[in-house]
C-alpha cells in the first residue's frame, strides 16, 4: 500500500519535473535553442565526456565529472535519499528519547540525548526557524536571497517541490535531497547544451528548503507558541517564561501558578508556586546555546484561519449554499436540518445564521500517536464550518486546525489551558470580526458561533466539562446515577427506561461547574464534581453555548467501536461464540461478493477480531454479520443482535426519515433490553446507557453523517502521514499544516498553475469523495437522468435488437405512460461501469463483478404468467447487472434524449428467502433467474442500490442447499 504511493508520487513528481523542464526550454532564449540542436550530435558522440572549452565550466564540469566517476559524491547522495524509509525508522528511535524527554521534569536530560542526534539535526538555521531562543547572542540576521536570482524558474520549482511535499506528505530530508538534485541535474543539462542561462539557474536554485520557502514568501511559522508548564500545564507565551539578566543571557522561569491560593491549610503545598523550569538549555552544532520550551502548544488564530478561508474564491457562495436546498419534510438530509440549526437562525432576537456572513462551527478534540512504535501522543484540535456542504465541509483544505497539544499524554481532566485562546476568539468572533473577502466592499463583518462539539467520549468530556463516563454522573445527558454495590467494583449501567431520566440543563450544569470551579480544597472540588458531574470549561464562557446539547455522542464511537466491539467480547466471555464457529464466519465472509469500495473484513477474524478499525465494525454490523452468524449462536442472541444490526442500518445513513429515526430508537432499546435479560446487567456499558440519547443528538445535529467522527478519523490519519522527525514534534506538524493552507492560496508564477496543478492533483480528483447528492430522486418523469446518473467510459458501439427493441418500448410505455416515444434509435453506446449518487456501478463480466449485484423496486413475477412485469411499486428484489445501455429517444414534442438503462436479470424466488428472519436484511434467493422480459430494463437512476452476494450451501432444517444470499448494502456502505 505505501509502496504504491510512493511509487505513484514519484511518478507523479517525475511528470512535473518533465513539465518543469518543458516550461524552462520555452522560455529559453532563442539562441539556447539554437545550442541545444547543434549539440545533438554531441551528446550522442559522448554523454560522459562533458569537458567543454570555457574555462569557468570546466572547472564545474570537474568537479562535477570528479564525483560522478569517483562515485563518492553521488554515492553519498544516493545513499542520502535511498535510506529515507530507513530514516524515519531511525527518527522513530529518536522519537523514543525525545518522548522522555518530554516527560522529564527535572531538565538535565541534555546529556543524555545521543550526540549523534546534535550533530545531525540541532544546525543554527533550523534551531532558528524554531524559533529556539540564543541564550547569549541577539537573534542572527536572516539569510536574504537576492532579489536578481529571484527568477520565475525557482518560484516554479519552488511551487512544485513544495506542493509535491504536501499533497504526498513527503520528508523535509527527501525533499532537501530531491532539490539539491535537481539543481545537480539541471547544471548537468546546461552544461551538456552549453547554455549558459541554463546553468545559471542551477546556481539560482537555493540549496535549502528554508530558503526555498522564502523565495515565494512561504512562512511555516505564523503560529503562535505557547510555553507549557510539563507539570501543572498552566500557559505562558514564550516571553513570559524566561528573563533577561544583565549581561544579555536569559534563563528559564519557574512556573508561577498556585493550585488551590485560598487553601484553608497554610502550609499546605497546593498553596504554593508549582515551581516546575518551564525552558531548556541546548547547544547547536557551533557550540551556541538555546533555549526551548519543554513543552510547546500550537496555537494558530481561527479569525486568521478564517481570512484565509474567505478570502478564497468560491468559498462565500459555497457557505451560502445551504439556504438553496428544497425543504426536507419527512426527515433529515444534513445538519440544517436538525433543531440547533433552526434555532441558531435567530439568536435573542437578532438573526444570526438566517443572514449571510455568519457561520457555525463544529469543534472536535482528538488525540493521536504520530510515532508508530511510541506511546507519545499528540492531540488535535479542529473547527469545521457547517455551512459548507457536506463534502466540501470535512475537506482537508477546508478545516480549521487550532491547535496541537503537546503530549506525552493526554491531559487528565480538562483542556481547559488549550481551549482558553480559542474561546477568547471565538468570543470576538460572536460580536463580529472584519474579514478581507472578495465582496465589492473587499472586507466585510463576519460573526461565528461553536454549536457542536463532537469527539471520541472521553475527549468530550474533557473539553465540554462533564466528569468521566465511569463516574457516579457519568452521563452527559441526564442526572442517571450508576452506583456501585461495592468500592472499585464495576457499576451497573443497566436500566433502560427512558420514562426514569431526569435530562441535565445547561444552566444548572454551568453553575455547577462554576462551584467546582471555586473549591478552595482538592477535596471541596472533588465532591463537588462527583455529585453534580460538572467540571469547569472554558467553553462556558461563551454567551450562546448550550453546555449539554452541544456536546454529541458520537455514534462511530458509541455504537461501532462501542456496543458492536462489546457485544463480540461479551459473546466470546460467555461462550456463546467458540473457535470453531470463528472459521465458519471465516469462510462464510470469503464466500461474499464485496463491491471493492466496501472494504473486506481482514482475514483474521479467527483472532477474535482485534484491532479492528471502525470502518471495519462498521461493515462486519451492517453487512456481514447476520448472514455470518446465522446458525452459529443461540437464536436469542441471533434475535437480540438482529436489534442492534437494524438500528445501526437505519442511523448509519446520509439522510433519514423521521419514522425510521423512531423504528431505530424502538430497535435500539430492544437490544437493550434483551442485552440485559441475555448477558446480564454487569455487562451492561456506559456506552449502552449513551444509546438512549443517540436519538436527541440526531435531532438535534441532523444525520450521523453530518457530525460522528468518521471524518474526523480519517483526518488524523492524513495527519500521522506527515513525515517528520523527532524535534519539537507538535511544531513540525503545525508547520506542515501551514504549508498546506498557504500555498493553496500562492499563485504559480508564468501562468503555469493549471497544468502543474493539474499534473499534480491527477491522483487526488481521481478519488474524490463520493458526493452526497440526494437518493430521494422526484417521481416526476424525466427522461433525463444525467444530472444524478454518469455513464463511465469505455464506450463500445452497439445496436438494438429487435426484441430489446419491443422490451424497452414495452418498459417505457409501462412506466412513463404520459409520454410519447417518437423514436428509439438503433444503434446506441454500450459501457460497463455507471455512476449514480455516488456510487459506481459495475457489469458482471468486467473485472470488478462485485458491484454487479443491485437491487429495486421494478420486477414482479405474478404468479401463472411466465414473464415478470415492471412495477415501481412492487417489493425490492436482487439482480445482476449486465450491461449499461445509452439509449437514444426522440419524444413526441420532438426533444431528443440520452437515457442510461441498466440491463439486469433477476434472481428467481426461493421458498426459504425469510430464512434469517422477517424484515432482516439477508435473504435467500435462487440460483436461476427470471426470463428476459420488459422488466429486465431499468432506468440507472430506479436502482435501489448495491447488494452483496454470497452463493453458498445453507442448512434449512435436515436439509443442504445451494442458494445465493443477498444482502443489501445499506446508505451507510453506498
Ligand atoms: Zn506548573
Ligand atoms: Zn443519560
């Protein structure tokens, strides 16, 4: 997998490199040229002899020839750029004393540090960039380029280095190797021509990315750090934590802050300084010495994250795209359909989200390990704005990265020290900011508000001020109580009548808090928590912020990671599932036909399904897991599983109607209940106790689609792919990030950019998110369904047979009754893959035969007649696609048509099809299929959806049969 990345991304930065060169040779002077083709021959004669007459270039050329036959020279460098996987292996070790470091408090660890390590890393140049302070000299003048060498080539190279870099997340190491070699290699060709322009530019092009960077005005470090007590994380800025004695030198400070100031023990220690050193001393390679924080947080200004948003073209309109889309009356499409969006569009009477320029956010924390073998962990703190639609809002150039907090560990009980920037932000940003946009007025007022924060549950309750979900008040919803019968014994969660809960309020909550908040002893506070399960946040500052309802559960965490996970532990504890049974599941998941873009449950379920991602939990409830499990446990826990799986089927969707949102709450507490009876009230969860708020949050937040953490996830999982090496961690991937935001806003110089970016961005539009257009299409007839339906290429000729010919007339004429069909050409276009909604379409003779299973409304076998007849209204059944037709029609008002039909065979009947159960979503049908008849086309845009498909033997009763099992994918997979 990484392999082929890499691969791709050199192929890729090959390509561009390619067009770097053309776009240089256009330009080249005329008598360049001229050069370069006389020189033809010469290259030919000899490419290794590139002894020319001029002095001067001998001399490079030398130097140059010396290495490449000596080998030493390109040796090294070679072995500079191959060992590149190696060295991230060797800055893992190094992260390993690093993340000690980190942890240390006493601040003598300098000798400990390899000394390998200071020779490689610790230069000047790089300390200075960051922003180490010099112990005893004043700051260094920058290295300036000057302005002549400053040509259009280095910027273009510049842009595609540095955009290379980000869009691969490629090392600074292998970037720096790549730019010195191009450097090389454009020398190398200037020499072999003669041109001295060419070989001119070599020298122009810097030899350090640092300088690179500067060349097209790139700063990595707009970002404010904080200096962070390691001990008690109280905040400094960098100037408050050290002082400047009177010779020049400066030395650290002490951290200042006083637990508990009014502490009724004088003498006890929470009454006084925390005393911990909050810098380090280091030295640089010359020997110079600096000074670090021992723990920094990077802060970046959402107002200035926000003027780079709006001053982006496109993105006001985009914002303002929600108030466009058709009333939604049944149910859910997105978050703007959700209580809190309606309630935001007036505020205490004032219209906020009801006019343009304001926006809502939605806030999550999440701590992740950038290091692969180290427990270090780094947490993130984004923004998302919510008036973006939906797949443009969790797009990575879109979200807002406030901050990184510093590890090693995630903060125990708040964050409150990291979120106090934000909210003091987010507080200008209530009353109204003015932004630079490109309005006729050029700067307009913008307001902001956060509704929503939603993160894994204990990240949650730390940023939103709720007490563990293991305390006595362990829920953030409601006043619940889980006692325990004895001390650090496990509490009972049971107790699932929502009739007995006593919802929490915001305001109680927040004065709760601010009693806790007020302790004087670490005791007062700890009672104080424990009764109320309220902690103080920063958050509650915030005239507008609901401190209960802002705070969702997530449903990935919650329902996937959660119960689902839980559940196949419980089954495993009690016995309910043995060895035996995992290789039957084993091998009945091997039997199924998964669309590609499904994703497989790995092939180690026999392990017990360890280490599963959620994506996976997701697939192995929704898909997989009733057919696998059929037969192998009790058919109670079949039934009480069978809750759960219809429940998360139903929540897991784009979009939702009021009635399902209810029949999945109905499931869900039946699963509970049964959970309860079956396994027992002490393997009830915290978890299980959340599903009974899920319901609320979707009220309140629109579809899970619109605010679990999935996207979130995969965010993270980009930024751990950011190479980096074992400095200063948190500060390299903020820098990274910065890099990322601002060239995305730095025009490529000699109007280039399109053909670059496009070169570049091949790979990146290629796999795109599937838009999230509605699947609820009009009933009205349009014989045109190109807005929702793609045809994929290749395209391949075809004509009409006389017999489809009279099928799809017969189809048409059954379907569209009102419109006349004048025409329907002969001869049309073929192909095997269509997209709809989203989701691609394949035919069962390409290669991917895995997505040929649909399923619609459309077919009906009526019993004494032989062919099946088309009726939109009829049940959902299972087919086969098998080619997608382009039909042509001219209509009786003479308007000429495209209409993409999907050519299908039906599965036939089985008499055991509700053998899983009534209403559950795997049955079982035949292994013919229905003659060829009108109701074997269908209009791409009916198709249901995708299904998978399993041709196995199943045991009915004392009876072995081969059938096809069909399970329909449902919204969540599509
Ligand atoms: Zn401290
Ligand atoms: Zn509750």
């Amino acid at each position: 997998m990484r392999l082929e990345f890499t691969s791709f991304s050199s192929r890729m930065l090959l390509y561009n490199f390619l067009l770097f060169l053309a776009a240089c040779s256009a330009v080249a002077t005329p008598q360049n040229y001229a050069d370069s083709n006389q020189d033809d021959t010469f290259l030919d004669d000899d490419a290794g002899d590139l002894d020319v007459s001029d002095p001067e270039e001998t001399d490079f050329n030398r130097e140059v020839v010396h290495g490449w036959h000596e080998g030493e020279d390109l040796q090294l460098f070679l072995s500079d750029t191959d060992s590149e996987s190696e060295s991230t292996d060797d800055d893992y070790d190094g992260s390993v004393t690093k993340a000690a470091n980190h942890g240390d408090m006493g601040g003598s660890s300098e000798g400990t540090d390899s000394e390998q390590e200071e020779a490689d890393v610790w230069t000047e140049e790089m300390l200075e960039e960051d922003g180490f302070i010099p112990v005893y000299s004043e700051s260094t003048g920058d290295t300036d380029i000057p302005e002549g060498r400053q040509n259009m080539f280095v910027r273009l190279l510049t842009m595609l280095l540095l955009v290379w870099q980000t869009l691969f997340k490629v090392s600074d190491n292998a970037v720096h190797s790549l730019l010195l070699a191009f450097k090389l290699f454009i020398q190398v060709v200037g020499n072999a021509y003669g041109a001295d322009s060419i070989v001119g530019l070599s020298g122009a092009i810097p030899a350090s990315l640092h300088t690179l960077r500067k060349c097209i005005g790139l700063d990595r470090n707009n970002f404010v750090r904080f200096v962070v007590c390691p001990k008690c994380m109280t905040r400094y800025t960098m100037e408050e934590a050290y002082d400047t004695k009177r010779n020049g030198s400066k030395v650290s400070r002490k951290c200042e802050f006083v637990p508990f100031y009014s502490h009724p023990h004088r003498r006890s220690e929470l009454r006084h300084k925390c005393g911990t050193v909050l810098m380090k001393k280091m030295k640089s390679v010359k020997g110079d010495e600096y000074m670090y924080p021992k723990s920094t947080y990077c802060y970046k200004s959402v107002v200035e994250s926000l003027q780079i948003l709006v001053r982006r073209s496109g993105f006001q309109e985009m914002c303002e795209r929600w108030r466009e889309r058709s009333d939604y009356c049944n149910g859910m499409a997105d978050v703007y359909d959700g209580k809190v969006w309606q309630e935001f569009q007036h505020v205490n009477g004032t219209p906020f989200l009801a006019e343009p320029n304001n926006l809502a956010f939605m806030a999550n924390c999440d701590w992740y390990q950038p290091f692969k073998h180290s427990e270090y962990s780094v947490g993130v703190l984004y923004l998302v704005v919510l008036n973006l639609p939906r797949e443009e809002r969790f797009k990575e150039e879109n979200m807002i990265v406030v901050g990184l907090i510093p590890g090693p560990k995630e903060p125990k009980l708040n964050i409150n020290t990291f979120l106090e920037p934000l909210v003091e932000e987010l507080q200008d940003l209530w009353k109204g900011v003015l932004l630079t946009d490109n309005s006729r007025l050029g700067e307009q007022l913008y307001r902001a508000a956060l509704i929503c924060l939603s993160s894994d549950i204990p990240a949650a309750r730390k940023c939103g001020g709720f007490v563990g979900h293991g305390a006595l008040r362990g829920c953030s919803k409601c006043l619940r109580t889980f006692t325990r019968t004895r001390f650090r014994t496990k509490a009972d969660y049971s107790g699932f009548d929502r009739t007995t809960l006593i919802p929490r309020v915001s305001a109680d909550h927040v004065r709760f808090a601010k009693m806790a908040r007020r302790a004087k002893t670490k005791a007062e506070r700890k009672r104080i928590e424990d009764q109320y399960g309220a902690r103080w946040s920063e958050l509650f500052r915030l005239p507008y912020y609901d401190a209960v309802r802002s705070v969702v559960i997530d449903p990935m965490h919650n329902l996937l990671l959660g119960t689902a996970k839980h559940v196949f532990k419980v089954w495993v504890e009690l016995g309910v599932l043995d060895k035996k049974a995992f290789d039957v599941i084993q091998s009945r998941i091997d039997s199924m036909k998964v669309p590609r873009d499904v994703g497989r449950i790995p092939r180690k379920i026999a392990s017990g399904f360890s280490g599963f991602t959620a994506d996976q939990w997701k697939n192995w409830t929704c898909v997989f897991s009733l057919f696998c499990l059929k037969g192998l446990i009790d058919s109670n826990q079949y039934e009480m599983w069978s809750e759960f799986v219809l429940a998360c089927r139903l929540l897991c969707s784009r979009e939702i109607l009021y009635d399902n949102l209810a029949i999945a709450d109905y499931h869900l507490r039946k699963f509970l209940s049964m959970f309860a009876e079956l396994c027992g009230a002490r393997h009830c969860t915290p978890n299980m106790h959340l599903h009974l708020h899920l319901k609320e949050c979707i009220e309140d937040f629109g579809p899970v689609y619109s605010f679990w953490c999935f996207s979130f996830e995969r965010y993270n999982g980009m930024l751990g792919k950011y190479q980096h090496n074992n400095r200063n961690i948190e500060v390299q991937i903020m820098r990274k990030f910065q890099q990322y935001k601002q060239l995305s806003l730095i025009s490529w110089p000699g109007g280039y950019e399109e053909s670059f970016k496009h070169a570049l961005m091949e790979r990146k539009v290629s796999c795109a998110s599937a838009t999230t257009t509605s699947r609820f299409l009009p009933d009205v007839l349009v014989l045109d369904n190109s807005s929702h339906v793609e045809p994929l290429p290749p395209f391949r000729k075809t004509v009409i047979s006389e017999d489809v010919r009279s099928m799809l007339l017969g189809m048409y004429h059954t379907v569209y009754p009102g419109t006349d069909i004048e025409h329907l050409d002969l001869f049309s276009m073929s192909c095997t893959r269509v997209r709809c909604n989203g989701v691609t379409l394949s035919v069962n003779t390409c290669r991917s035969e895995r997505s040929a299973c649909v399923h619609a409304h459309w077919c009906c076998s009526n019993p004494g007649s032989e062919e099946p007849t088309v009726d939109p209204n009829t049940e959902d059944r299972p087919a086969v696609l098998r080619e997608v037709i382009l039909v042509h029609l001219v209509l009786g008002n003479g308007r000429r048509c495209s209409h993409a039909v999907a050519r299908v065979t039906w599965y036939e009947y089985h008499p055991q099809r509700w053998f899983y159960g009534r209403g559950i979503p795997v049955q079982v049908w035949g292994l013919s299929f229905e003659p060829e008849s009108p109701a074997s086309f269908i209009p791409v845009e009916r198709l249901a959806g995708r299904s998978v498909a399993s041709t196995s033997v199943v045991q009915f009763g004392r009876m072995e049969e081969r059938v096809n099992v069909i399970v329909p994918l449902c919204t969540i997979a599509e």
